[in-house]
C-alpha cells in the first residue's frame, strides 16, 4: 500500500475540483455567516438589531417629551 492509498484511506484527501470546493464554502457562509466570522450578517441577526434600534427610538422619543414639557 503506498501512501496515496493511506491518505484515501483517512478520507482527508478530496478529489473534489477548485471551483466545487469554492462553491459548497460559499454555499455554508451564506446559510450561516455568524459561524464563519464574515463580514456578512444574517437576516435574524439584522432584524434583532432592527428591532432594538426601534425600541431604543421611542425611549428616547419619550424622554425627550418628558423634558420638553412645562411643568
């Protein structure tokens, strides 16, 4: 047995093209980018921060009438 054979063995070495390899990588960050650690953000993680944004307006919506009022 020669050695190419051992590595096929352990099931390391991939005869999988350059461009199939790229594809299923790119395939895996789109469907979960958080893991990945790019740039790109997933659509819950955006509507989180949406969210929060929206609520932490009209916080400070309400504190600013509460200032603004005559007493």
């Amino acid at each position: 047995m020669d050695n190419w054979d051992r590595l096929n063995k352990l099931g390391k070495v991939s005869n999988k093209n350059p461009l199939e390899k790229k594809v299923n990588q790119l395939t895996r960050v789109i469907s979960d980018p958080d893991v990945y650690n790019v740039n790109v953000a997933s659509r819950e993680r955006i509507e989180k921060l949406e969210k929060r944004v929206s609520e932490l307006e009209g916080k400070l919506t309400a504190l600013i009438k509460q200032i603004d009022t005559p007493k």
